[in-house]
C-alpha cells in the first residue's frame, strides 16, 4: 500500500511539473547588446535628451507619441530599479505641473489628447505625489463627460488608434484609484470597437470605411486590448469578449509575421515593407500574453522572440529605432498607406520597442 501512495505522488508531482512547464516560456538568453536591458535603456537615455513634441493646431501640447515613450521609459527605470532614470524622467513632468506651463497639457478634447492622462498617473503610481494624480484624473474623468447614449465616451470616431488612446488613459486611472468605473468604461469601448471593426480574419481595418489593415494601427489596438486584460478581473462581464477578440487577433499576426520576425506596414501586404512600430506593439502583446498564461507559449514565445530579435537589430548606434511609418492619417486609397514614409527615431517607433522591453521584464 506504501508503494502504491508513493507511485501515485509521484505521479502527481510529474504531472504538476508538466503542467507548469507549459505555461513558462524562456525568452532569452540574449546576445550582447540585444537585451531587454541595454535596448530598454538606451531608448529611455535617447528620450531623456529629446525635445518635446508638440501636437494641436498650434503645436504647443504635449502629443502622444512622446506620451507613449515617457510612459514605457517610466514602467522600464522602475522594472530594472533604476531610481536616478525615474528621478530624471519625473523632473522631465514637473514643469508642467506651474501655471505658467499649463499650456503643455493638452485640452481633453480628443483621443490623442486625452491619453496624456496616463503619463501624470503613471508618475502618481511610482511616486505618491498627489498633484500628478490630480492632473490624471481630471482628463480621464473629462474624456467622460457628456458620454453617448451607449455610455461610451463622446470622442467616439471608430478608427482602431483609438483603443490604445482610451483605454490608456482609463486603465491607468483604475490602478491609480482602485475605482471599477474606470474599467468599465474602458471595457465597454473596447467591446464596442471589437464588435465594429475586427474582421474574421482577427485583424481590423484602420476604420469603418477604409479596408486597409494598417500595421501600427492594428499595433495600436493590440496594444490597448493587453493594457486592458492586464488589470480586467476575471469575473468582470466584459473580459471574455475583449480576451476572445485578443485572441483571434494574436492568432491571426502569426500568419503575417515575416521570416525575417517582422510584421508588415500592411500587415496582410507582403509587397509592404517590413516595418518596426507595429512589430514592437504586436512584440508586447504577445510577451505579456505568454507570461500571463492567455496565450500558449510554445507557440506563441517562440514568435514573439524571433520579433524582440529582429526589433533589436532595428536599434542603431543612436538609439533610434529605424523604419517607423510616419504618422497616418486614415484614407480609403491603397496607395496612401504603401507609400507611407520611413523614419528614423520618431517615437511613434521608440514608445513600442519600450513597452516590449518592460514586458520581457515584467
């Protein structure tokens, strides 16, 4: 009988191992000067020495794209622990927090404006300084007012850059608050954008009337779904729809995903060149997939490796990430996005390459 229990635990405890096994994923190891370590902060020093970007009709405000950066520069120096690249990066902020500056905070007017929102929060998460909670919440509390009759946010317009731009905003101010409000919000959105634009392909158009699957903008949306399961409870109403749709998404990229480990300017257009901000935000959210066990690592790490690899090599000796599609409007004309423009070290392409390496971190 002794034998026969200690047959059986062992049993059990080859079983568990096996079980275990399959949800871990090793990403590394990494050759020199390829890690999430040195990329990540070779990117966060190359942003600390950049002049701001100005977004609006004036240019003044602060745009998203260097919203985006300084947030993964943020998550990236606490990751890795270090306090004086945080100190440099908040520094960076506190000008804007006197009167004389409040130019520099965009007006909650619009999608792109408002995900500066998640910058001052982020800051007020690592710091517990109340101002930068207070300039947060104001805007993602804003980007509610006067909601539509669905309850969605009256800034609604339906194209796919949209669900990074919200939910960024509403999440960080969940995890800053604890307040389900801003969750709800984010996953009613995101359920309503899934419903109108995922294709059965799992990929989406750049908008409703422009059938192009436009590679940064469906980073975007990849982007924004990952932020969002990362804080969904399991048990909230809208997590199943926003994980299914996360999924299809996912399983679709790896039939686009290059030899090479990149993704396409078009995702679905192997005549497009291969190009580095999509294939950093595709890189994000399959990493955090993996490790959070949404999706299966032996498939799903193995790609999201291969595309960490070949973002690396998209570095050069400045630290700027090179073949980043200039910023794009939406038009219904095929051409338009083929002949997008290459650019080198726009933070359209610095932000995403930031946000892979915290989630290899994390």
């Amino acid at each position: 009988m002794k034998r026969h229990w200690w047959l059986l635990f062992c049993g059990v405890a080859l079983a568990a191992v096996a079980r275990a096994d399959t949800k871990t994923f090793d990403f590394g190891p990494w050759a020199p000067g390829t890690s999430p370590q040195e990329i990540g902060k070779r990117i966060a020093e190359r942003f600390l020495g950049s002049p701001h970007v100005g977004w609006g009709p004036d240019g003044r405000a602060v745009a998203y794209q260097e919203v985006c950066t300084w947030y993964g520069a943020l998550t990236y120096a606490k990751l890795v622990g270090d306090q004086n690249l945080t100190r440099q990066l908040v520094e960076r902020f506190e000008p804007f927090l006197e009167p004389a500056n409040a130019w520099r905070i965009p007006p909650i007017n619009h999608v792109d404006a408002c995900v500066f929102g998640a910058l001052p929060l982020e800051i007020y998460l690592q710091t517990q300084r109340y101002p930068y909670r207070v300039v947060g919440l104001a805007i993602a509390d804003g980007q509610w007012d006067n909601p539509t009759p669905e309850g969605l946010t009256n800034q609604t317009r339906f194209w796919i850059d949209d669900m990074y731009m919200i939910t960024a905003a509403q999440v960080q101010a969940f995890r800053a608050t604890n307040d389900p409000k801003y969750l709800d919000r984010a996953a009613l959105e995101m359920v309503a954008y899934l419903e109108k634009l995922q294709k059965p392909n799992g990929l989406f158009h750049h908008a409703d009337d422009v059938p192009f699957f436009w590679g940064r903008g469906n980073g975007w949306m990849a982007a924004g779904m990952t932020e969002l399961l990362r804080s969904l409870p399991a048990e909230h109403p809208q997590r199943a729809a926003v994980l299914a749709g996360y999924r299809k998404m996912m399983k679709a990229l790896l039939d686009y995903q290059g030899l090479d480990g990149m993704w396409r300017q078009l995702v679905d257009r192997p005549e497009s060149w291969p190009e580095s901000s999509s294939t950093g935000m595709f890189t994000f959210a399959m990493v955090t997939g993996v490790k959070n066990g949404w999706l299966e690592p032996a498939v799903y790490g193995p790609a999201a490796r291969r595309a960490w690899i070949a973002l690396a090599g998209y570095v050069d000796q400045n630290a700027d990430v090179t073949a980043v599609c200039e910023g794009t409007n939406k038009l219904n004309n095929l051409p338009y996005y083929l002949q997008r423009m290459r650019r080198t070290g726009d933070l359209h392409g610095q932000a995403p390459v930031l946000w892979s390496a915290t989630a290899l971190l994390r």
